[in-house]
C-alpha cells in the first residue's frame, strides 16, 4: 500500500506503511501529518491508516557510556587522570596579542591554557614541563611602558619559545612548578614532583625518595 502525505497543503511522498512508521519515529513525519491511499475517501490523520503507528513509538533510550574523566573545558585538551595528576588550577589570562582570558591548570607533566569561549582564539595551549627551561618574574605595564602590577610569570622552552601568563599568587605558581622529585627506581629528576611514572626508565612511581 503507497500512502501520500498531506502537510500543510504540501504532498509528499508515496510512502510505504514501513516507511511511515520509520520516519515517525525518527521525528520525520508527525502523528499530526494526514495521509491518503487508494480507497479512502478523504484524507486521514497517519494514525488512522491501517498499520501506521506500529513502529512509531520512540526507540528505547541507551546512554553512551561514560568517556575517561578528563578536566572539563569548553576545548579538546586536558588532563588524562589515568596517567597524571593535577596539581593546581586558577584564572589566568594568556598575553599575546591583545590577551585571552582562560583557565590555566597545573598537572604532573605539563601546564595547560584553556581560554574562555568568548575568545576569538580558543587553541588550548599546553607545555609540557619537561620541555621548559627557566621562568621569570615581570609587571603588566601601562601602555606597554609603565609597571603597575608584578603578575606575570614568564616561562620560557628549551625550543625558545615564551608564554607570559596573568595569574594570582604568582608565587605560589613558582613554587610548584619548581618542586621536583627523584625517580625511586633510576634517580632521575622527574618532570613533576608527585609523577606517576618516571620518563627516563619508564616505571611506576609508588613512592618518593627525596624532594629538591
């Protein structure tokens, strides 16, 4: 049996009965829709249609399964909490160009910039820790001339690239990111004090020997 569909003045279709049902389950058709076949008189609501409305009902709802927790952001990046830890998040603002207001966070391997969605960039930025050679204290200055408040912290890569950061307790920043331990296995520097694995032998960190 072909069924024509009347909505609003607009035919569509001929349509099998299986395709109806189909389409009105996905939301394609409406119950509300009319339809027409050979040997009606008039035009009928769908439902009304012999074997229209069998296989209308939604299909059972089935929640995706839950992804790995990572640190919710509004961008793709983040922390894989099966294989590093965070260590401190705060406000920060990123100064390139005209400035990006974000979110930055701390973890045992890297820092990650994450701006606010109201950026006009929203790239997040990370740096892995063992790829940044020194940090510096500088002011965000007036004008690009005149200090006026001591919050940037500056990190620099053994690449030479530099990142400026805005960030409260400046300090604070500093000296996390200056606390280091050794592997308890080969003795190598960590990354990160609290790292879960040691990059140079690649073993379990279960404990820590000394703290630098």
């Amino acid at each position: 049996m072909q069924v024509t569909i009347n909505r609003d003045g607009q035919q569509m279709g001929p349509y099998t009965v299986e395709q109806i049902n189909e389409y009105l389950t996905k939301g394609s058709l409406l119950p509300t829709d009319y339809g027409w076949h050979e040997g009606l008189p008039d035009w009928v609501p769908l439902t009304k249609i012999s074997g229209v409305g069998s296989a209308a009902s939604p299909p059972p709802f089935k929640p995706k399964p839950l992804e790995s927790a990572n640190v919710p952001s509004t961008q793709s990046s983040t922390v894989d909490t099966a294989k590093e830890m965070l260590i401190h998040e705060d406000q920060a603002n990123l100064k390139i160009g005209m400035g990006r207001g974000g979110h930055l966070r701390l973890t045992t391997s890297k820092l990650i910039f994450t701006p606010h969605s109201l950026n006009t960039t929203t790239d997040v930025t990370e740096i892995q820790l063992s790829d940044i050679s020194h940090f510096e204290k500088e002011w965000t200055k007036l004008l690009g001339i005149i200090p006026m408040v001591p919050n940037i912290l500056a990190i620099y890569t053994h690449g030479g690239e530099k990142f400026r950061f805005q960030v409260l307790k400046r300090d604070l920043w500093i000296t996390l990111l200056e606390k280091k331990e050794n592997c308890v296995h080969c003795g190598s520097l960590l990354a990160r004090a609290g790292a879960l694995v040691c990059p140079a032998c690649g073993r379990d960190q279960c404990d820590t020997t000394s703290v630098l």
